[in-house]
C-alpha cells in the first residue's frame, strides 16, 4: 500500500511537468505575446520588461527556469495583475472555487445517491422511470443553460434569490450557484449508483444476508450500498476534472472571482506566470485526488490489493 | 416488504439473449466476406468459424440477425424511438430549414436589417409595432437577426461539430485500441498506461489554452481547431472499449485461421478484429456525440468555439446569457433546443446499448 503511493506521488512530477510544457508550449508557439495586446506600450518600455521578466533570454533558459519555478511551487508574479503573485492570486480565488465545487459535489452525492438506490429497489416503478428520466435532463441540461434559466425564475421574476455575485461561505448567494453545478452531477451519480445497486442487489452475498434474516434496511444500508457504491467512487476521481470546468462557467454566469475567473482572464490577456500557475495547480489537484480515490477503493473493496 | 420478490424474480434485462430455442446466443462473428453469423450449434465453434473464413455464401446460416435483432429490440424502447424521431426530425429541420426559411421569410443567420428601427431584439412573434406577427417564431437578436435562423445554423454546426469530432476520436481510438488489444504484452502495458495517464489529465483545461492561444484567426480555422481538439480529446473511452473487445476476440480461430494464411498483422487488426467491434463502437459512438457537443457548447460559452457570424447553441447561449434580464428569449430558444437535441441522443445512444449490447451497462 505503502509502496503504491509512494509510487503514485512520484508519477505525480513527470505527469505536472507534461502538462505544464505543453501548456508552456502552447503559449509560447502561439503568434503574438502579452504585449501585442491592444494597448501598445513603447518600445522602450517593453524592452526593459522583457528584462526584467527574463523574456530576452534563449527559450530553453526561460523553459529551464519555468520548469525550475514550478516544480519549487513558485509561479512568480502576474503579468496582468502587477506585483501580485500567482501564489496570493491562487490563496484569493481557491476557496471560493473549493466551496462551490465542494458544495456542490455533497448535494450530487446525497440527492445522487438517494435517488439511484430508491430507483434501483423499486426498478421498473414509476419512481425509476421518474428519476431516471429528471437524471437525463439534467446529463442532457447543459450548465449555462440551466444556470441563467434559473436565475430566470428564482432572482428575475420570483425575487427570492440574489442574481449573482460571492457573498461569503454561508450566504444564499450560494443555492443557485451550486444548484446549478450539481445538477449534473447529481444525474450522473443517481444512474451510477442505479446501475451499481441492480448488480449489487442480485449477488449471492446480499441473497445470504436476506436468508440470515436482516432486515431490508440494514441489507441496502450495510451491505448492497457498500459494493453498490463502488462506480460512484470511481466515479469521482474523473468528476473533479469535470467539476473544474463546471466551475468555471458557472463563476462566470455568477460572477464569482474564483479560480476559473482568474483562468479564463489570464487566457484572453496571455498572462504567462497565471495561466502556468493555475493548470499547474490544477494538474496537482486532480492527481493527488485521483490518488485519493484510488486509496479509498481499497478500503472499501477488500479484494482490491496494490 | 415486496421488493425483494421484484428484484429477485424479475429477468434481468441484461441477461444474455436467448435465441428461439432458448440457448444462449455466441457472439456474433462477421467473416471475412462480410456477413455477420453466429456460429451455429452443430458445429463445433472452431470448424464452424474456420468454414466460415473460407467457404462462399451458404454454407452457414447467413444472418443479418445481430442488427435485425438489435433493431427490433431498439423498436421496443419507447424512449429510444422518442429519442431516434427528435434526433431526425432536428437534423432534417437544421439541414434543410434555412433554405426553406430564406424562401418564405427572406432572412438567414447573418441577416441584420438596413433599417436602424429594426436593429434590436424583438419578442417571438411580435411585429416592430409590438402586434403579432410569424415573422420571427423565435424573435431576434441584439442586431435584429432572426434567432430562428440562428438556431438552425447553430444546429447544423453543432451537430457537424459532434459528428466530425466524434469520427476523429473513432479513428484515433479504434486504431489504438485494437492495436493495443491484438498486440498484447509490454507493448499493449505501455499503451494502456498512456491512456491512464491522459485520463487523470485535466484535458479540458487544456484545450482552452489551446484555443486561447491559436483562436479567432477566421471562423472557419477556428471550427477545424474545434474539430481536432475535441476529436483528440474524446477517444480515450474508446480506446478502452476497443481494446477490450479486441482481446476478447484475438484468440478466436478466425483470426488463427487468418495469421495462418499469411494475413499482416495491420491487415488482421483492421480488416477482421475491428469490424467485429462495431457493436460496441456505435453505441459509445453515439454517447460520444452528445458529449462532444456539451464540451463544445461549453468552449462556445466561454467564447473560445465557434465565432460570429457562424453561431452554435453554445455561442448563442453565451449572446443570450448577457441579457438574461431584458430579452430571455435569446437564451430560452437555443439553450432548450440543444438541450432536447442532446437529451435525445443520450436516449438513443442508451436504447441503442441496451439494443445492440445488452451486456455492456455502465451510464
């Protein structure tokens, strides 16, 4: 065990470096820089920021010294947002990036799972075909479609709700934003877990713990859920990856200044030091999750051995 | 309580097939000829699949029975055929309306009125003097286009997105996948482990740098760099799905019988193990073009897709979501378009899966 993840954190370096080369790449082979922007600043000028950030050296010095930076965490400072550094851009936007996908990510699990359990005991009912029908919508709703529908009708014309804007952890500010991510999600896991139950309800070992006289709750609860479960935990170490794309479109619809903001930002104004930043940070979340994920299988699935 | 009776009697509906005599059926195999058969009972399988790769038409039950089968079974699912008659009826309406629209109404996607009394964003059928009026079903957009012509463009280039990403991703995945399954060993290890890693990547991420970087020269090199950024990225699945299947079948005599008779080895992998995966491969084929569409929707949204004049349903979600407030209908329209659009193909692609390949289940 101990091995596998110490062998998984040791992927973790080449993979990030992968990553952030191409994104290096992508950067710099693309015509134009940060300062072909719209507002052209002197010559001069230019030329003694391109010292200052080392953009005069060859390309495999400033490769090498990006590398270095990210691989020692230091991303440098914005090219956009002057003396700040990608690090405190990072502190500023991550938890109100975490608490919506976080947030939202709880919902998806508890309605998910839920809804697939109760449809997969009662397959074939009404029940089934309601919920799994309201799980495709919400595969098939896309996020910035549902999102402004329901600013639509809970802020323009109900006026219950505020439109957009961050209001803090506990605020309803947050309800539409991470209504709006969940939904997916939610449909997602609820099939998931209907899949994972139909299977899990037909093995030999929940037979066994009907016959020794359980009760129907404790089979479903402490037996069926438990192997029923095991895509949504695979599930989830992909779903991060989505989540992180969700947020971004729904930081945008909301106005939220979480990290998917700043990432779209710096794309459009080719701010360097962030963009590296930010997929750099990104990759190592999704890695470590996946890690994480791959962990808890084992624990819960004893016959998965590393 | 009475569940347990349900859930314990009840044939599964991801049993294996029966055929008419009550037998379980062998996979179907597709010779070299072409016809699918299923090996039949009398024969052993071995001899019946080594006649079959060399013996003419009729010695064997020819059968088109897999997809006659499947599509019997497809039939019975109210909610795939619900899905199949929209998907249709969206496609035709989005290839042939804008012509038809253009005869009768005189406006297409890029239309804006000369007139500047006209230039601004009317109601659906609602005349400039505010009575009523079918000129514009949908109403129009902040430069006084017909939105109805805009969401058949962005249907047409949607759908032509979805499609042409998804036949990148199949030939990517289908040939790595096959490759990787028929050849096995260290070579198939590293392959596969290629595809883990690109799994765990946060590719989308990825593409949006890409766009941002080499975007918005024209829109039409913008909607190739679609095409490939979205096929490249999709056909990770598939190559799963295809290599699975390829060693499922690689061992089987037919493809002895085919190495034995001098046959390449590029020769086997695509001319007798691929086409024995097309079950599989179109119904993930038709998950993946929803799919497709969703991320380019949301590439649109974010204004790295497709660019003005063209539009797709993201794009003009993205118009539609900056005037949420004063004109819903710009956002209404699109957005519930793509969203019946996409719902119906998951069904379709969920009918088509339960049809064709009632042993693969996962969402």
């Amino acid at each position: 065990m101990l091995r596998f993840i110490v062998r998984r954190l040791i992927i973790t370096v080449p993979m990030v470096i992968i990553v952030v080369s191409l994104t290096w790449g992508l950067i710099r082979l693309a015509p134009g820089n940060f300062y072909t922007g719209e507002k052209r600043i002197p010559p001069a000028i230019e030329q003694n920021l391109r010292e200052k950030y080392g953009l005069n050296k060859p390309w495999y010095v400033q490769y090498g010294k990006m590398l270095k930076n990210t691989l020692m965490l230091d991303f440098g400072t914005s090219l956009k947002y002057e003396g700040q550094s990608v690090g405190s851009i990072l502190a500023r936007s991550l938890p109100v990036s975490a608490t919506l996908g976080l947030l939202a990510y709880l919902l998806a699990l508890v309605v998910g799972v839920t809804a697939g359990t109760l449809a997969a005991l009662k397959q074939n009912s009404r029940l089934d075909y309601a919920s799994m029908a309201l799980a495709m919508l919400g595969i098939s709703l896309p996020n910035f479609v549902l999102g402004p529908l329901l600013v639509l009708i809970f802020s323009l014309s109900l006026f219950w709700l505020p439109p957009t804007r961050w209001g803090g952890f506990p605020s309803v500010n947050l309800i539409l934003p991470v209504l709006t991510l969940s939904a997916v999600y939610m449909a997602y896991i609820a099939r998931l877990t209907r899949s994972g139950m139909l299977e899990v309800l037909r093995a030999d070992y929940i037979r066994t713990a009907r016959a020794k006289g359980l009760s129907e709750r404790e089979v479903v609860l402490r037996h069926a859920l438990r192997g029923g479960l095991m895509p949504v935990v695979s599930y989830t170490g992909p779903a991060l990856a989505f989540l992180i794309a969700g947020t971004v479109v729904v930081e945008r619809i909301f106005v939220y200044p979480g990290l998917g903001t700043y990432f779209l930002n710096a794309c459009l104004n080719r701010d360097e030091p962030l963009i590296i930043g930010i997929v750099a940070f990104i990759s190592i979340s999704v890695l470590i999750f996946n890690l994480l994920v791959d962990i808890a299988y084992g624990f819960i699935d004893p016959r998965i051995r590393y | 309580m009475n569940d347990e009776h349900d859930i314990l009697d009840e044939p599964s509906p991801v049993e294996p097939a029966l055929d008419n005599l009550g037998q379980p059926t062998k996979p179907p195999v597709r010779t070299r000829a072409g016809d699918i058969t299923r090996p039949t009972n009398e024969l052993a399988v071995g001899e019946g699949d080594v006649r079959t790769a060399e013996r003419g038409e009729g010695e064997y039950i020819v059968g088109t029975s897999l997809w006659r089968d499947a599509w019997k079974r497809l039939l019975k699912n109210k909610l795939a055929v619900f899905g199949l008659v929209v998907v249709v009826i969206i496609t035709v309406t989005c290839l042939l309306g804008p012509p038809i629209l253009k005869a009768i109404t005189g406006f297409d996607y890029a239309y804006i009125p000369s007139d500047s009394a006209l230039t601004k964003s009317f109601p659906p059928f609602t005349a400039p003097d505010g009575s009523f009026s079918w000129l514009h079903p949908m109403g129009t957009d902040n430069a006084g286009r017909d939105i109805l012509a805009r969401v058949l463009l962005g249907g047409r280039i949607s759908l032509m997105v979805g499609i042409i990403s998804t036949i990148v991703s199949l030939i990517i995945g289908v040939s790595y996948g096959a490759t990787a399954g028929y050849l096995g060993g260290k070579v198939d290890d590293v392959m596969m482990r290629i595809v883990d890693v690109l799994y765990s990547l946060p590719y989308i991420i990825l593409v949006v740098v890409l766009l941002a970087m080499f975007g918005g020269k024209s829109p039409l090199s913008q909607l190739v760099l679609l095409f490939i950024a979205l096929g490249a990225i999709s056909w990770l699945t598939m190559a799963r799905i295809v290599r699975g299947q390829v060693i499922s079948l690689k061992n089987q005599e037919f493809v002895t019988a085919a190495r034995a008779t001098g046959v390449s080895t590029g020769k086997i992998i695509f001319r007798h193990l691929v086409p024995n995966t097309l079950g599989p491969v179109i119904v993930y084929a038709t998950l993946t073009i929803p799919q497709v569409m969703l991320s380019e929707a949301f590439l649109s949204f974010l204004g790295f897709g497709v660019q003005a004049p063209l539009a797709s349903w993201g794009s003009l979600a993205n118009d539609g979501v900056q005037n949420i407030a004063i004109f819903p209908w710009q956002l209404i329209f699109p957005g519930v378009t793509m969203a019946l659009a996409l719902f119906s193909l998951n069904f379709l692609g969920d009918g088509l899966r339960d049809a064709l390949d009632p042993q693969m289940r996962k969402v």
